[in-house]
C-alpha cells in the first residue's frame, strides 16, 4: 500500500509539472508571435484573400457605353463596286481599310458595342489584315482568303471563323447579289459560331476615348485619300450628320451609304503609313508591311494632329501614338483607321 501511494504521488507531480511547462510554452508562444493552427488558417485565408482582391480600376474621363456583344469580333467585308452598298459596317466600332488587289481597298471591321442583324458581303483574309486580328486576340470572321493569309491563320493560332473550311453554317447567301459578293453573317451568328468553338470572350482594346482634342487647324474640311488612280477616298464633313456634325465618306466623288441607307461617317479618322507594293500574282494582290512603325495622323473635327503607330509582332497589337507620344485618343462614335502607303497620298480641299 505505501508503494503504490508513492507511485500515485510520484504521477501526481509530474503531471502538475508538465501542466506548468505547457503554460509556460504557451505564453512563449504568445509573446514570440505564434499562432495556432486554426489561427494560422485564419491568416492564410486573409492573405489569400488581399492577394487576390478585385483590382481597383480608375475611372476614365469618358467611361466606354455598356457593350452589345460580350466580346469584340473581326468581319472581313468586301469593298468591290459590286459589294456596295454593304450592311452592317455602320455598327462597327472601328474599321480598317487597307489596299487588296487591283487597286481597291478592303475593310475589317470591329463589332463590340453594337450587335448587327446582316453584315456583309464578307470576303476573304488577307496576311496583314491576319497579323492585326492577331494583335488583337479576337475571333476573325472570313470568307476563305490567299495563299500567304490562310496557313499564317494556322500558324498564329487565330480565333477562325471561315466560311469555306469550319463554319459554313454560320453565313448565308444573298440571293439577289452574285458571288464572290453575296456572303453574309450577323453579330448573332457569329456569336453561335464563337460559343460552339469554344473560343474565349475578349474586351477589345480600343483607343481611349476624350471630347477634347489639340492639334493643327485642318486647312479643309474635305479629307482626300488616294489609294490608286482608279480609287479614292474622301471624307467630308457634314453639319448635319449627327449631334454636332461627321465626317461623310465618299467614293470616287459619290457619297457612301449602307443598304439600309444610312450614312457611313466617322468621328474620328486615323491614316497610318505603311510601305504598300503589288505583287506579281493573278490577280494582283498587296503587300503591307503592317509590323513595324511609321508615320500617323488623327483627323477629329477641324483639327489634324500628327503622330505615329507600332506594332512589333504579329502577337503585338498596333499602338497609336500623339506628336507628344500619348496614347492617341478617338471621339465617341465611328473610327476609321486608313492605312496608306505614305501620307504623301493625303490631301484637303476640292
């Protein structure tokens, strides 16, 4: 009995014993900053937390209105005098027009803030018009395109919508235009084509927007375009076109308009040179160094101001640059960006 009460005695003391360095272990613990696992969970879940918080975004002098489409889309649209007049180029946030063969020009139009009912007639792809859509990252809606556009689509991975080779059901025929000139597709259908494809939706990257703008005095208010001497551009401008007036787009002298007979006009015009030759193929296509830089100029209501644009890579996208090497701004509305061989091909007046 008397052992077995030592024993008893003996646990007693060092369980007491072990309860003090516990104690103490704690309050250590306490004092150097430790934390228990639990509380240590807490912590990882907070940093977690404020590492990944939403990114605060500052507002912009002009904020952008609340898009139609939840992604930007490329359309190919076809500019031949049998083509005229297209649909769906008036809804376009921005429209590059760019020499093709024989002398004629072709547009690719960005659709974002606006969705189309009948955009067309569509036409195919050409290399420089690829190189930009894939500067973009944007899906790229075409009809077919040349020997040089179609394997570089593949090799750059482009977001491809083809009528010919993947995405017939997406186009329709017009049956009162005769083909090449009678492709067709909407904001809609493109819109299937994308989801079906599961390609990703994408913001598109467009030129921030202001309401004021410094530059020269434009000597004229009538901008000319020489593309070839059986082609040329002009835009006047146009009191009466929308709030405070627009620029009206004419061909060879005749105004432009929409087969809905609305006017095609810009807010803004932005010319890019960029060294343009023909080549001899059957017919005779273009080329247009569109990777590099060059001379630029912005064309806002009756000021000019000159700047200039790069574009490094093909996977680059095309910057705009002032004559102070800002970002180049753009009126709220239409943007057209041109793009010549040299800005020697710009003229003002009658």
């Amino acid at each position: 009995m008397r052992k077995s009460g030592h024993v008893s005695i003996t646990m007693l003391v060092v369980t007491l014993v072990m309860l003090l360095l516990l104690c103490a272990c704690g309050d250590s613990n306490a004092q150097n900053g430790s934390v228990s696992p639990s509380e240590q969970t807490e912590g990882r879940a907070s940093s977690f937390q404020k590492a990944y918080r939403e990114p605060i975004i500052p507002e912009r002098a002009i904020p952008e209105l609340p898009p139609e489409l939840p992604t930007g889309i490329l359309v190919m649209i076809d500019n031949y005098e049998p083509a005229r007049p297209q649909s769906g180029i008036d809804k376009a946030d921005i429209v590059y027009e760019i020499i093709a063969e024989g002398g004629i020009t072709r547009y690719m139009a960005l659709f974002y803030t606006q969705a189309a009912e009948s955009i067309g007639p569509v036409r195919s792809a050409r290399y420089y018009f690829v190189q930009l859509a894939k500067g973009m990252d944007l899906p790229y809606a075409h009809v077919g395109g040349s020997e040089d556009a179609l394997p570089l689509i593949g090799s750059l991975r482009i977001k491809d919508i083809n009528e010919i080779s993947n995405a017939q059901r997406y186009f329709w025929q017009d049956p009162s235009r005769r083909r090449p000139h009678a492709t067709y597709t909407s904001t809609s259908y493109l819109m299937e084509a994308i989801d079906n494809k599961q390609y990703a939706y994408k913001v598109p990257d467009l030129p921030p927007l202001s309401r004021t703008f410094e530059g020269d005095p434009l000597p004229d208010p009538q901008i000319n375009i020489t593309y070839s001497s059986s082609y040329r551009v002009q835009w006047i401008w146009d009191e009466s076109l929308g709030e405070n007036g627009q620029y009206l787009r004419h061909i060879n002298g005749k105004a432009q308009y929409t087969s809905d007979g609305v006017p095609m006009v810009a807010d803004t015009i932005i010319i890019l040179a960029a060294l343009s030759t023909p080549r001899n193929t059957n017919p005779v296509t273009s080329a247009v160094n569109i990777i590099g830089g060059g001379d630029a100029m912005r064309i806002v209501e009756d000021t000019m101001n000159r700047g200039s644009w790069k574009k490094e890579s093909a996977e680059r996208p095309l910057f705009l640059y002032d004559h102070e090497d800002n970002p180049m701004s753009r009126k709220p509305g239409n943007t057209w960006i041109q793009v010549v061989d040299t800005l020697e091909v710009v003229s003002f007046g009658k």
